[in-house]
C-alpha cells in the first residue's frame, strides 16, 4: 500500500463528465489499497473568466483582492470532484488550501508556499478518506488568501507530496508523458520512460510545457518522485522524472531536442568595449520589464565589439524601442534586430561524460545547410539560434543524429 | 460617525456595474465619516448556476461538499466589491465567512450562526478600511465551510451588526421598505416608516419577502436597529424595523395586509372526537416531510369532528395521499381539500389594545361577499383563509377598512 498524490489540470477535471472520469480513475487506486490525495486544478476556462470578470471592475486588479475571487475556481473543483468520488462509493472530503493550511509567503497572485500542515489530511486518510485538496492557493500567516500563479497545482501537488512524504506525486495531464521532442514535429518522437530532473528542467524552460517548472524544481529539492501521466487514457506509466541519472543502465547522451518558437533578437553593434557596457545596455531592458532569455558577447576588436541577446517575440518591438532610446547615450553603432528566428536545443546529463556532443550537433546542422545565428551552452545542454524556417529540419536531423528514434 | 452594516441582495450586485454602482453607495457613507462593513449576496443567478453544476455530478448532492462549492458565489462578489470600492478611492479588504471567523454549527446547507470574532474587523475599519464580508457563510469548529441557507447573507448581516454592536443594519433590495400591502394589487399601499419585529415577523411569514425571516428574529433577539432601503434609489430612508412600538404616537391599529397565494387546504371529516386524532393525522403528514400553516379543529358533535389544515400549495397532492392512506386507521368519513384557496391576513401590534379588529375585519368581508373557509389568529395577526378568486378584493378591502391608504 502506497501513498499517491495525483494532481489533475484544468482539462482532466473540464466538465461535469471529465470530473466523473477523474473519480473512477482515483477510486480505480483506492481499491487497490493505496492512500490517495487528489489536487484538482480549476475547471478549463475558469480562472480566466474569474480574471475577466475582475477586470471589469479594476482594470490592474489589486493583487489581494484577486486572490480571493481566483481561489474560487479550485473550490469549485474540489467540491465537485469529492461528491464524484463519493458516487464512486470511496469516501470522500476536501480542503481549500487554506484549510489544510498551506502557508505561503504574501506575494499575492505568486506567493511561494512555505510549509503545510500534513494534519487533518493524515487523520482523513487514516479514516479511510480519498482527500481533494485545492491546488494553486494557500493563506499567509495572518489568514489572507494566497494563489501561487499560473501552473501553481502542480506546485501544490509536489508540495503536498513533499510534506507527507509520499510514495509517488503523479501529474495527469493531456499528453502521456515526456518526450524526445515534439511528435507533430518528428513522426518518431519517443516517449521517454524516465528523465533527470535537470533534464526536466532544460526541457520546460525551452518549450517543453508540461510541467509548471517550480514544480519541476521543488520536486528536486525535496526528492520527490513525479510521474507524468495522460488523463485520457488507461494505458503506458508516463514518465517517471528521477533524481538521478540512472547509472546501471547505458545512459543515452542526449535526451531530448527542445526548441522555442517565440523568440527574437537584438544586436547592439560597435558598442565601446569596456566593462560595465552590458549593465547598460540589459539594465533598461529590465527596466521595461522585459525578460531576456540568451545573452552573447564576442571578445571585441578595435577598442569595439558587438552584443546580442534574445527575449520573448512579443516584446520585441518594446526592447528595440529601449534600445534605440539609449543608443547614443551608450556609444553604439547601430542596432538590428531579427524576430524571424527561433531557439533549438540538444538536452542531456550524458554530455557531461561524453565530449564532442556539439561538435557532433554543428556538424550535422551544417551538413543541411543551416546557419547558427547564436550559440550558448550549458553543462547539460547546447543551443542555438537559426532562422525560424529551419526549425523543423533542424530538430529533425538533431533528433535522428543522436538517435533519439531508436528506442 | 457611526458605524453601519450594509447588506447587498443578489440583484443589486448582479453585473459589473451594479457592483461598481454599489461602491459609489458605500463610498458615499464613507465620505460622510461613518465607518462601514458591507455583506453582499452572490451574484443573482450565481448561487443556482453552482447548485445545478453540483447536482450534474451527484443528484443529490454531499451537504459538506455543497456547501464549500455554494460559498463560492459570495466569495467572488466579495473580491469584486472591495476591488470596486477602491476603485472609488477607499481602503477596502475583504474577508470570507471562515476568514473572519463566523463560527456555526455543522448543519450543512442551513447551519446556525454560533459567534462572530470581530477582532479582525474592527482592527481594519479602525485602520481607516471598509470591510467587506461574505454573506450566507461560516465555517464550524473544526474549520468545514459551512453556509445558512437561502437568505442566509441578510442574517450574516444582522449577526455582524450585533457582533460589532453597529448603530445600524441597512438592508438594501429592490423595493424601497415594507409596504402596508402589495402595490401591484392595491395602488394606495403606502410604505411604511417604521414597523415592529412581531409585526415583520408575521408580515415576512405571510409572504412579503423583503427579508430573511431569521434575520428578523436576529435583530429582534439582538436589538439590532434594522432598516430596509432599495439600491436603485438614492431617496428616502425606507422602513426602520423597531424593537418597540413607538409609544408617542397614535399607532395605528393594523399596520399592513398580508397575504399567500401559494396555499391549499385539506379536511379530514367525520373523525372519532377522541385525544390524540390529530396527532394521528399529522404526524404521517410530517413524516412526509410536509410543512403544515394554519391548523383548525372545531368543537364536534356527535362524537365525531371535522379537522382542517393548509399546506403549500405544491405539497397539496402528496398530502391528499398522505391523508387517504391513514383515513381508514384513524376512522375518518372522508377527505375533502381545495387548492384554491388563499390566505389573507391583517397584521398589527395596535390590535392587542383594540377590541373588535377581528369583526371589524369579518363585516368588511362579509359586506363584499366574501366567505371566510377558514379563521385563525394570534396577539398582533387574523388570518383568514378565502377562495383565491377574491385575494385582490379582500386585500383592497381591508386595506382600505382599516385606513391604510391614509397617510
């Protein structure tokens, strides 16, 4: 007998009949004996309107306030899905996070969840209860409700798993788990069986949106075993995300090919070349609230050199407008720019151990004729920046050039 | 400076404009330097919509699970209100039932307000905010949402106001007070300044549903000084509900007419005249769950007796049933009922000094025609029950007898 958490988004609980489908799934692990706590998101659709809704009496809404009317969505769920539960013959109870209580910091509308209080759950499961917890909220230390933000249920949910040291905190979601890179994109596309969680983590940032990544780093943290599981059939184990690589098996080098399509970059070129420069050409950027993702400078020439970096497509035309407002302030030449582009990646704990991995990567890039605009690395994974008409071919050749379709 | 409890129906906070009209209201009484707590209803239609969403999952629905899906509705307002009161330039703060906290029993769906902490509360108003709580709901000792029934944000109201020892409880609805009768049926009802708790008591029982008729007996028990005013207007200063009749004035004898269309009776003849029969009729009419109003039993003759009683209208047939399955065990003739019928009632504290009302009352009727089926009277109430093809006559008559259209 085995404690599982499962967190269910908001398309697995979408409607009364999804909702019904949740419940005999969870008394399907109920009858097999296990312990089971259930996190439902809100219904598909719900927090949006809520957020709508808030909107047309506030424009900003006050972030307190917010969190009172949001929070409603999950308790809308967590009600449904217990008497689900209950028609299923299990019994049934649920919480609010508050209720439980999650204690989170006061950041309302991404407050970070401090500690839970595993008490009323415990007793509920010992009394034999299937207990739904709302995900995505919890209550600071003077009772404020709290929501943890977009994708925070998955938070919630390892969260919970963390605090009552749960056997497995499973993510039901509409895929049936991790894989090698986009199946509409590559026909081959595996579905991987188990991945490290910095692997997880390299995937997420670069596109790969099935897990929130707070979730992704929290689960790390705290070593809790996550599996990412589809809601909409009974079949396969998902994919189990580990702490470590596993080391009796021979570890692929590469695990995945990520890519992102919404990107855009900008070149300041011939800016002075002495310290302090990138401050002040990243320090307006940030300024205007947009977030940079990759940053390159080449060693300069000429007492000169050139500075790139990339942000989301839809802050393009803003970060080219801060640029051009400090171009003369800062000495440049000229600034150009490209929203054309996008970002493909190679992701694996086995290039750690494995040299020649991004020669092996250029190499077959190249062989297609496909010019690197940008390069960036870390320990776990390579990067590159190509014009955005090449990203299907080159996530194709990278995933058959590391063999990733063959299982 | 005072402090006043504002309560919101579900009408006059059901759009986004409404809310925002709604604050503008509290801001007014703000900026007149009162301090001010506002308890809104859900939404109109809100609460119904999440009933028949729960009932799609369980036809009948977990009374827990219910209640902290139900308490969601007011939840939502209560973000928007404090949103739209800042909107109009003052500090607000919202709280929910459990917030707080409003402790009630555990009787889910229709639980008993217990105690009410005002520490919270008065620590914000003190800090200059307007607080804004929901209605309808509580949370028990060990923390379950709870809620109170339908109408149950007016006793949330009155509960509050006595909790904070308010000055006043301003009820806003749709209508602008408590009429002498319907004016959709007599043109010249006038509205009345004032009016007792027994008298508003009886008045709200026999069908003018201008307020929750616990809150009445709330307010009554609690001296809350309660008074009912409509959202839609900014005039006048609606009907103040008194603990006492004023002793300086000439009271008037009767204060309005009441009336309930919804009624039918039903007969029981020729029962045995012995103790104990109309435990015998009525006690299988309230195991079916049938709510029983008036109850008359004449003396008899013979040894046997007629026994008569009215019901909801809609529970006419179940009764009928009732009746015509236990008629041979209690010995009775035969079981006759009408549902066409009404009763129609003459309510005021002025009667208990003045002898004749009732056949000052039986003359008007009589001089119209009009057959009175059935009589029935308390200390400040006659009620008689009338073909329902005469409501309109005998309401305009008696309206007029007892001078009601006479400022």
């Amino acid at each position: 007998m085995a404690l599982i958490v499962q967190k269910y988004g908001g398309t697995s609980v979408g409607s009364p009949d999804r909702i019904k489908n949740v419940a005999k799934r969870v008394a399907r692990w109920k009858a097999m004996g296990h312990d089971v706590v259930v996190v439902p998101s809100a219904m598909s659709g719900e927090t949006n309107r809520l957020i709508a809704l808030a909107k047309e009496i506030m424009p900003t809404p006050d972030a307190r306030e917010l969190d009172v009317i949001a929070a409603t969505g999950e308790q809308v769920t967590i009600g449904l899905l217990a008497m689900a539960i209950i028609q299923e013959g299990c019994k049934a109870k649920s919480y609010t996070g508050p209720q439980v209580r999650v204690l989170t910091d006061s950041t309302h509308t991404k407050a970070r969840i401090l500690s839970i209080d595993d008490e009323k759950i415990r007793k509920d499961l010992a009394e034999g209860n299937v207990v739904v917890v709302a995900g995505f909220q919890g209550a600071d230390e003077n009772g404020n409700i709290t929501t943890l933000g977009r994708g925070g249920s998955d938070t919630s949910a390892v969260a919970l798993a963390a605090a009552l040291k749960a056997d497995e905190c499973q993510i039901y979601t509409d895929v049936d788990g991790v894989y090698t890179t986009d199946p509409r994109i590559v026909a081959e596309a595996r579905k991987l069986d188990t991945i490290t969680f910095e692997e997880m983590l390299e995937m997420a940032s670069l596109g790969s949106k099935v897990l929130q990544i707070r979730s992704v780093e929290f689960a790390g943290k705290y070593k809790v075993k996550l599996r990412v599981l589809s809601s909409f059939t009974d079949e396969g184990e998902g994919t189990l995300i580990t702490v470590e690589e596993d080391k009796n098996m021979e570890q692929p080098v590469i695990s995945g090919i990520a890519f992102n399509r919404d990107e855009a970059k900008l070149t300041v070129l011939g800016v002075p070349d002495r310290p302090g420069i990138a401050y002040q050409i990243l320090g307006p950027i940030a300024d205007a609230n947009v977030d940079v993702d990759m940053i390159i400078q080449n060693v300069g020439h000429d007492g000169t050199t050139d500075f790139s970096f990339t942000v989301n497509r839809s802050d393009f035309a803003k970060a080219q407008g801060v640029l051009e407002s400090v171009k003369s302030h800062i000495g440049a030449r000229e600034i150009v720019g490209d929203n054309k582009i996008c970002k493909v990646s190679a992701v694996g704990v086995g290039m750690r151990s494995h040299p020649g991995v991004a020669s092996q990567m250029f190499r077959a890039l190249a062989e297609e004729g496909i010019n690197m605009q940008m390069i960036s690395t870390s320990e776990i994974k390579i990067s590159v920046v190509v014009d955005e008409k090449y990203l299907e071919l080159a996530v194709r050749v990278l995933h058959k050039t590391f063999g990733l379709d063959q299982a």
